[in-house]
C-alpha cells in the first residue's frame, strides 16, 4: 500500500515537470538519413525554445531546396524541409584508341575504361563519381606490339570486361582481367551452354578464350506420332506443339507438350491407339450334372473351344466339345442325362403331384401319373408320362382350380365374394334393419361351398313407452320395423324430449320418450254433443279427443260433423288412428 502511494505521488511530480518547467526546452533534434547535423550541434541534448540548429546535405549530395534549419518551438522540433541530390561528375573523359564506358555521371558511379582491339590499357581501369569529381585521371591505350619481348614485358597485358549479350550474361567483378584469370558467365534464357565450360580464360595475348560465350539458342526436334498430327511453332525454347489423332485413333499422354531447356519436348510425347471394340467372350460353360471342362478358364474368346465331360454316372447328349459363338454364347452344349438310359425324377408340374415316392432315378419305361391337388381337376391330360431314352416323355396336363359358382341369393342380404373358385369364400351382408342369423361367411371348398345359407331377420323395436298425460300416434299394424315413428302429445303441460322418436336398425328408439311437464288442474270438459252450441273454455283444458289437441285460446273438432268453435278456442283432430 505504501509503495504504491509513492508511485503515484512520483508521477504526479513529474506530469507537472513537463507541463510547466520543460515546456519552452527541445531535446536532441531529429536525425534525418543523408541529411546530417551541422557539427557544432553535434552531442547537445538541451535547447532553448526558439533555438535552432542547421542541418547539411550528406558527403557526395548537394542542397537543391527548402530551409536547412529547424527550430525549437515550444518543445518541439520545427520539420526539415531541406532536400538534397546527388553531386554530378558530368563525363569520365576521353581516351584515345579506347573509351569510357559510363554507368552514369552521379555520385558513386562508375566509368570503365576499354580499349579498341590491339590496344591495352595502362593507368586506372575504373573512375568513380566522388563528390568532388571523378577519381583518378583518365587511363592511356597503348598499342600491343605482340611479337616484341620486350615491349611485351614492359606493357602490361589485359582483357576488357565483357558484359550481358544476347546470348549470355558474364559475371564479372573487375574492370580487366590479366592472363591467367577466368571470367565466368551464364547462357541466358532461351540459350543452353555447349560443353560444360562456363568461363572465358583470359589469354596472354589479351584476348579471351574462348573468343565469346558457347551459349546456343535453344531448339526442340520436329516428330511424329504413329497415327496422328502434331502442328509446330518455332521450335524455340517455350513454344509449344499440338498433338491430334487420326480417327479410329485415341490420344494417350497430353495433346500439348512444351520444348524444354533441354531441348526436349516435356511432358513425354504421347502416343495414339487404336480403339477397338468391346471384346465378346463367353463366360466358362456350364451343364448340369458335368464336371466342368478341361482347363477351367474365367473367359473364352469367340471361336475357342471347350471339352465338357459329365460326372460319374451321367453320360453326354450331343457333342462334347462346344465352341464359344460370336454372340458370347456357347453353341449346342450338351447335356449330361443318367447313364443307361435311366431317367432323373421327374419334373415338377403346377397344382399336380405324383403318387410315386421320390426316387434318385427311374428305370427305362416307368410310368409316372399325376394327379391334380386337392381342389383342382383336370382340364387337358394325358396324365402319365414315361422314362424313355433317359428322358421323360411330355407331359401336356393342366389342372385348374374347381369352381363352386353362386352361393345363391339371400332374402334381405347379399353376397360379396372374393371369387369363386377353390379357395374363395363368399361372405353375406344383411339389408338395413335386418340382422343375420348363421354363419356370414361361406368358403368355396373342393365339393362345393360350405355350410349352409344364413338368414337375414328384420329387426324389430318393443313397444313405444306409454307417457303418462300424453297421447301417442303410431301405426299399430303389423311388427314394428325399423323406421317406424311414434309421435308423443302431451295432453296438459308442456313437451320435454323429442315428440318423435323412430326405431333405429338396432331395434332401439332412437330416444327415451318424453315428459309432459308443467301440468295444471285438469278441467274435464264434456264432449259438446249440441253441434253448432259453442262454449267457452279456458285453457288449458283437456279434451276427452285422444286425437284433439288444444292450442291458442279456443278449440274446434272435426269427427263427423265437424265445426264447432266459439270465441278463440279451437279444437282440431291431429292424427288419423289406425287400428283399435
Ligand atoms: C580458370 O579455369 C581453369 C580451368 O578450369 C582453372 O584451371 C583455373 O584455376 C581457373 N583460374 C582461376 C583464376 O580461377
Ligand atoms: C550467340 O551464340 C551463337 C552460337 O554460339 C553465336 O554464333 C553468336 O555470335 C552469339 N551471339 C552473340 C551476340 O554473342
Ligand atoms: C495449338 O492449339 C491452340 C489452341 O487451339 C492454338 O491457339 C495454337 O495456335 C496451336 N498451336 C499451334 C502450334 O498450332
Ligand atoms: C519464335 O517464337 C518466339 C516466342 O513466341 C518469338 O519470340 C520468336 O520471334 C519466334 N521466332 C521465329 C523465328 O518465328
Ligand atoms: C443334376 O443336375 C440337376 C440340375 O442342376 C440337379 O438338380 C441334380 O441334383 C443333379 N444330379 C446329381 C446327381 O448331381
């Protein structure tokens, strides 16, 4: 805690040093590349503000513009807009028999002297662009007297420089090279050495040897692909030449190839192949009961020949060697039958059996009859067949399925079939209101349908409910059938439920009979016997009429002589009754 306290209390004291004390002062000016301090600045870290140092062009540079000086404002060094450029040197000079070659007139470049053939030079092979103009003095040419010892001796004996030519470029390092030391170069692109030297060994004489870099252009050979067209382009290192096939002919490799360095195609060339057809082949023959062919092989060609041999017991039908067909297929196999003219077990036929045991073979001659299953008969025979020559005779039987035809009608019902043959069943649905009675569902068996025919019985419903106060209407005649409706009137109070309720195909009504509710003191009224009397009644009343019903404030009746009404009371039947 308490380190931390001075910490704080240390910057706090130097954050007011800078705000107030250094703010006028300028530390150590900037440095600037190529662009060093006068030298009396030089070392000093503390300036005033408004103090200003000067800055000059680097050895070699000159000032082309902008103010050399920057000053100390407020702590803070003013920007150098200063900009220097190289001093020029301007030409290198003149030699005669010879020249200077100049890589440029500025500040640190150079000028190579050369002279012209038999000629050498003596004095300085090289001057730089020093900041105060080119070093040295210019070289002499002098003539080379090859054939003069002495002079030879005396004159010292050199090889120029050699530079980039079209064909290669020379990795020299000196001005001259003396007799007896290598330069060395590189064929350039598009060009490969000859040989293996790289070098050019400068001779006495002061010639190079040899004369000139061995660097060839390189160039691919033209050629041909068996079956196909090639186009060229030049030839030249990087061209490329395009490969086709003739027709009837497939391209394998690349249908381009480039001419490399070394002067070879690349990638390999390709080549053209025919395209044949698909190859028919039969698969390795195969017979019943053989044991296979000499030399089992997993394809034949077309016209090959295999020998086919039966196993042990099992003599060859036809010939034994067969011949692979242009289809793929082999031609006239044989078969391999029982030897001794002894037959196989007969063949399986539809919906029929025999009534031999099964027996591995059968004699010459045995008959063998068939039947039909259980629930089929005999639509075409013979029905026995014989084992001659090995071979089983034919045997045209056909058995079909027994047919049971209509199972017959049913009164208020019907039958839905699946079919009907052997196997089928037929099954009864009785009518609305009706409810079966027996087995519903017949099967189509070998001798007929099964069981016998059910019977399809109305449904009837018991009688209606008797409501106390209410009158009921309904046909009395006969069973009460489904569809029958018995309609309820209350004779006092009011009607709760339905008044009408029918008798559904379950035998059920189709809901409890109602109440008659609410009901006041009867007032029993007599039966007006004097027609064309009216009297006053005051509802609710109640009339002696099962069949009249009393509604709004009066009544009227219509038995023989009908009509009588006074006032607001009517009195009208509701319903014809049938029976008692
Ligand atoms: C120049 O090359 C020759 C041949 O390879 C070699 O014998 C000789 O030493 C080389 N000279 C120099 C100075 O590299
Ligand atoms: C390039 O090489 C070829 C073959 O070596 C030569 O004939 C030709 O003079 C060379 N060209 C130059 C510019 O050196
Ligand atoms: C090769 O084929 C390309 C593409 O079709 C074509 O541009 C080029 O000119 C061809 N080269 C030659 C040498 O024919
Ligand atoms: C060969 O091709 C190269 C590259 O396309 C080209 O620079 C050169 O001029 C061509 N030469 C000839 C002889 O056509
Ligand atoms: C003969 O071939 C038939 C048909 O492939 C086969 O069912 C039977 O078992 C074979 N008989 C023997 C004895 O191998």
């Amino acid at each position: 805690m308490a380190i931390m306290l001075c910490t704080w209390v240390f910057l706090a004291f130097s954050a007011h040093l800078v705000a107030s004390y250094t703010g006028r002062k300028c530390g150590s000016p900037p440095v600037y590349p190529g662009k060093p301090l006068e030298e009396r600045y030089e070392g000093k870290q503390e300036f005033s503000n408004t103090d200003r140092v000067v800055y000059k062009c680097a050895l070699g540079y000159t000032h082309s513009y902008g103010s050399r000086y920057s000053f100390c404002q407020n702590g803070q060094w003013s920007l150098l807009s200063m900009q220097c450029r190289k001093k020029r040197c301007g030409s290198a000079g003149e030699i005669l028999n010879g020249r200077f070659r100049q890589m440029g007139n500025a500040f640190g470049d150079k000028a190579y002297a050369e002279c012209n053939e038999g000629y050498v030079l003596q004095g300085e092979p090289v001057r730089e662009c020093l900041s105060n103009g080119w070093s040295g003095m210019a070289p002499t040419c002098v003539a080379l007297v090859a054939d003069s010892a002495s002079s030879a001796s005396h004159r010292p004996v050199i090889c120029p420089l050699l530079h980039k030519n079209k064909n290669a470029t020379f990795h020299g390092t000196k001005a001259t090279y003396e007799p007896g030391e290598n330069l060395s170069y590189s064929c350039n692109v598009g060009f490969r050495l000859i040989g293996n030297k790289n070098f050019l060994l400068c001779e006495r004489t002061g010639k190079w040897n040899p004369s000139h870099a061995n660097c060839e252009k390189i160039k691919c050979e033209k050629f041909t692909i068996a079956n196909g067209k090639v186009q060229f382009g030049n030839l030249t290192f990087n061209t490329k030449a395009n490969i086709s096939c003739k027709d009837g002919y497939r391209l394998r490799g690349p249908s381009v190839v480039t001419c490399g360095a070394d002067s070879s195609w690349t990638p390999d060339l390709p080549t053209c192949e025919e395209v044949l057809p698909v190859q028919v082949t039969c698969l390795p023959p195969a017979v019943p009961n053989s044991s296979g062919q000499d030399g089992y092989k997993m394809a034949y060609e077309v016209g090959e020949q295999a020998t086919i041999s039966c196993q042990e017991g099992f003599e060859p039908i036809g010939s034994s060697q067969v011949t692979c067909g242009a289809d793929g297929q082999w031609q006239e196999m044989p078969e391999c039958r029982i030897a001794g003219g002894k037959c196989q077990p007969p063949p399986y036929f539809p919906n029929a059996h025999t009534e031999h045991s099964n027996q591995r073979h059968y004699e010459p001659n045995t008959p063998v009859r068939f039947k039909c299953n259980h629930g089929y008969r005999m639509v075409r025979g013979p029905s026995t067949i014989y084992c001659r020559n090995g071979r089983w005779t034919d045997l045209r039987l056909i058995c079909e399925k027994k047919k049971c035809g209509s199972a017959g009608e049913i009164q208020n019902g019907r039958y839905r079939y699946t079919g009907s043959l052997f196997g089928d069943t037929a099954t009864v649905t009785c009518n609305k209101g009706h409810r079966l009675v027996g087995v519903g569902v017949r099967h189509c068996r070998a001798h007929g349908w099964d069981g016998r025919a059910p019977v399809c019985e109305a449904i009837q419903c018991p009688e209606p409910p008797e409501v106390p106060d209410a009158d009921l209407f309904f046909d009395t005649s006969g069973i009460i059938k489904h569809g029958y409706v018995a309609s309820y009137r209350c004779r006092l109070g009011t009607l709760i439920g339905s008044s009408d309720i029918f008798c559904t195909e379950d035998g059920t009504w189709s809901a409890p009979a109602p109440r008659c509710e609410g009901q006041h003191k009867a007032k029993r009224i007599a039966l007006p016997v004097l027609y064309h009397e009216t009297v006053l009644y005051s509802p609710p009343c109640y009339l002696p009429y099962p069949q009249s019903e009393v509604w709004g404030n009066s009544f009227r009746h219509e038995v023989s002589i009908p009509i009588w009404e006074r006032g607001d009371i009517q009195v009208q039947p509701r319903k014809k009754i049938i029976g008692p």
